[in-house]
C-alpha cells in the first residue's frame, strides 16, 4: 500500500568506513524488495554520481542524491520526500564511514547527520573478513557514539564460513545490535572501478544488470527482509512539503546585486529590466529547447536540474555526444554535464560534426553550461586530440586527485548567476586544464582562495559541480537567456 512521502517507510544504510560493503548491501537491497513487488525510493547521500546508476537500475526509478553540504540540511528532508512520492519504502545508501562528512566541518553532510535529518534508522554493514569478537567493541562504538542516531541493526559482510559466522554473532550479542544479515564474498558481486570509482552503469549496462542482479540474490538469501522491512516502518514522521520544482522556482529569491569579489572588476550595479518572454498566438508561453549532454561520456547528472529547467519553461532534450552528429533541432541552450570524456576523448574528438555545432551555437551568443567534463570537452583539446574549441585552453588528465566540497562566489556574470552569488560545489577529478580561468573567471573558491572557470560570451564553464535545487534561480535565469538570446 502507497503512503505519503513524508511517513514513507525508510532506513540508511550506512558502515564504519569505505569499502565495507555499503554499496552491493544497499543496491542488493533495494534489487531484493523490488522483485518482491516493492515500490522502492534509491537515495544516497553525498555528492556521488555513479552509486545512483546502479540504485537506477535495481529499482527502476531515478536514484537521487541526499547532499547537506550542497543544498543544505533544511532541504535534505523535502528532497528526499519528493524523490519518495509514490513509494513503498525508501533505502539510503550512506557515504565513507557513517560519521565521516565535509572536512572540518563536524557531522555536516555525514551519514548520521542525513539518518537524523530523516528520522531513519541505520543499519550498519560491516567488513567482518578479518575480526572475530572484536566486531562487538566496533559496534558498540558506533551505537553509542551519538545516541541520535539509531542503529537498528547489522549486516555482516564477506564472512568466511560458518563457523566465522557463529563467532561473530556469539561476539554480537553482548552488543545489544540484533544482527539482520550474513554476506560471503561473491565474485560476481564484485563491480570494476577506476580513477574516479566505479565504472558508470552507462559504461556496462549488461554487465551492470547482471551485477546488480547478483547483489540481489545475495542480499535475499543472506538478509532477513521482513526484519529489515519492519526496521523502516520504524522511521519517525517528518515534517514539511515534498521539495516541488515549480514551488522552488516560485519562491526563489531576486539574484542579489552584483558585488566586486576576489579582485574582479566592479561589475554594474544596476539591475538589468528582462525583456517580455515570447508567447504563442494562445497566448501561452513558448518553451524554448535546450539540450543535455547524456551518454556513456556524460554520466554525471543530477535529476532535479532538469527538473528546475522543465520548471523554468525548457524543454529538455538529452542527446548522446558520442552517437549523435549534430544538436536536437531547434537547441537553444546546452548544458553538459560531468562525466569521463578523458575515457572517450578518440571518440569525442573523431564526432567533428557535432563539435563544429557546438562552436557555432556558442558563437551565436546561445546559454551553454558546462561542469567538469563539459569544462573539457569544450577546449581546445583534450589530451592531445581536438575538442570543440570554444575556450582557450587546453586539458589533460593527471596522476593528482582533485576531491573535496567548495564554498563558491560568482565572480562574473554569467547565464547561470550574477557577480556575488554564493554557492556551494563539489570537485572531483583526475585532469588538468591550462590555463585555470579565463580573463572573466566563473568561481571564485574561497578555500583554498583562487578563481577558477571561465565565463565567455554565452558560456558558463567550471570544475565545480553545483546542485541547482540549494539555487533555483540558477535555472531560470538560464531559461531565460535562452529565451532571449
């Protein structure tokens, strides 16, 4: 029986660190309560772009990012009812170890801190491939650690035998955690990874299908799904309306007045009046194409940016930069998101049709937001081999990581903000672009303090990944210069 997104029927799946299990638990999960006839709502908490491919494919729905950092904790509780419209029970797949969040920052955008925010109980997966009764000290530290945050159980993960088995759980008892799964290592559970994690479902899809298939067999046959089930008719009621694009728009503020930032030149202080929208001869307002980047290069999306855009009035059109020689007809603004064109770069490159439309369409003066693999693909060139060419600059990828949340300040206007807008982002990647910023910067980053990005003519491009929805007016003054440009 459906309920309301706000009593919704939910639990975080969360563990002590890295590499314990969280994913295969939580994606197994949510494959296993599917195949019972579940309607189930994927989430995860963090910045992450690809565990929500393979939430995707387990379930069916859109997998959904819960990031306190990036739109702040008032909107993790909305966004997460909004994801969960519809649904029979909501799975949260957590981030690093469960009290790990943005560095120096306490508990913001942890796993706990997003548990509490829902009023979700947590079932902890823990790595038991090489402890016996220590297991019950690790527990014990992470049930009464914050005693906010409710630890309903465990699911012990890559146990060797039975006999393993039964020590664990002899250990755990003493620990007052009821133990709610057993997971051996199974090889074909296992999913690739690579420079930036794992390989995108995109990238291997039928391999993909078959992975997420086996987590589900896994977690069938090792977990006790009607406990779990009975753990997240647990979860407290919350409180509020479901996060609404429309609504979001509506209620955005007026962009601020552009101040001087990070040694910009003084932008105009006056507001610019917008001009009339177009309308039809029914005298309804005409939407106005845009197209998104998609495909195996260009993985990276958050879904309520597009959401944002319909909002705004956009229609929005996803094309494949790899497949497709030339835009959706009738484009009238780009945005390309992230994703891994350094892995595509022959491909992108050999596609000279649809880089020359690029180039045209941004020489037309037309909205183009780009974010980290946008960024590349439309410089010059990109490790050696010939990209769009609409910024000077070139790229190439890095032996260095570059990983970690931002607080970000507008330095330029552009199609996406005013000079003075404050956002918060998120970096991630293995390349280099040279030089960092244009004569007319996108960000400024206020820790560490540099500008980075680039702002020219109708391009908005940047290394930073920003979610729209802490931001709405983002897309509607994107929306709006694709009307009037």
């Amino acid at each position: 029986m459906l309920t309301s997104p706000s009593s919704v029927p939910r639990l975080v799946v969360a563990a002590p660190s890295s590499g314990s299990g969280k994913t295969t638990v939580a994606t197994g999960l949510m494959a296993a309560l599917t195949a019972r006839g579940l309607a189930v709502s994927p989430h995860k908490v963090g910045p992450d772009y690809i565990d929500p491919g393979y939430h995707s494919l387990a379930t069916g729905r859109t997998g959904r990012n819960l990031d306190a950092y990036l739109c702040g904790p008032e909107l993790v509780g909305p966004l997460f009812a909004h994801g969960a419209r519809g649904c029979d029970i909501a799975v949260v797949e957590g981030v690093m170890g469960m009290f790990d969040g943005a560095a120096g920052e306490g508990e913001l955008a942890s796993t706990a801190q997003v548990a509490k925010l829902l009023r979700a109980p947590v079932v902890l997966v823990v790595d038991a491939s090489s402890q016996s009764r220590s297991v019950a000290a690790l527990v014990h530290g992470f049930a009464s650690w914050d005693p906010e945050v409710r630890i309903g159980g465990v699911i012990l993960n890559k146990v060797a035998s039975d006999r393993h088995e039964e020590l664990l759980r002899e250990a755990l008892e003493s620990a007052g955690v009821p133990v709610l799964g057993v997971l051996r290592r199974v090889a074909q559970v296992d999913t690739p990874s690579r420079h930036l994690g794992l390989v995108p479902v995109a990238e291997r899809r039928a391999a993909a299908v078959e992975a997420v298939a086996a987590m589900g067999a896994q977690v069938a046959q090792g977990c006790d799904l009607e406990a779990l089930v009975a753990l997240a008719r647990g979860a407290g009621v919350l409180s509020g309306a479901a996060w609404d694009a429309a609504e979001a728009l509506d209620s955005s503020p007026p962009p601020p007045l552009p101040v001087p930032t990070l040694g910009a030149a003084p932008p105009d202080p006056r507001f610019r009046p917008e001009r009339p929208r177009p309308q039809s001869p029914d005298g309804l307002e005409r939407r106005v194409r845009v197209a998104v980047a998609g495909g195996a290069a260009f993985t990276f999306s958050y879904a309520e940016h597009a959401e944002l855009l319909s909002a705004a009035g956009a229609e929005v059109v996803v094309f494949d930069p790899l497949r497709d020689e030339g835009l959706p007809e009738g484009t009238r603004g780009l945005v390309i998101g992230g994703g891994f064109p350094e892995v595509y770069a022959a491909e992108l490159s050999g596609n000279e049709a649809l880089r020359k439309e690029v180039a045209a369409l941004v020489e037309s003066g037309a909205p183009v937001a780009a974010e980290c693999a946008g960024l590349l693909y439309l410089c010059r060139e990109l490790d050696g081999q010939p990209m769009c060419g609409v910024l000077d600059a070139t790229a190439r990828m890095s032996e260095r990581l570059t990983l970690g949340y931002r607080d970000a300040v507008a330095v330029s206007d552009s199609v996406l903000a005013v000079a003075g807008t404050r956002m918060r982002g998120h970096e991630f990647h293995r390349t280099v672009v040279e030089p960092g910023s244009g004569a007319a910067p996108a960000w400024g980053v206020l820790a560490p303090r540099r500008v980075e990005g680039f702002v020219e003519r109708g391009v908005h491009a940047s290394y930073l990944h920003t979610h729209w929805a802490s931001e709405p007016g983002v897309a509607r003054r994107f929306v709006e210069r694709c009307r009037t440009s």
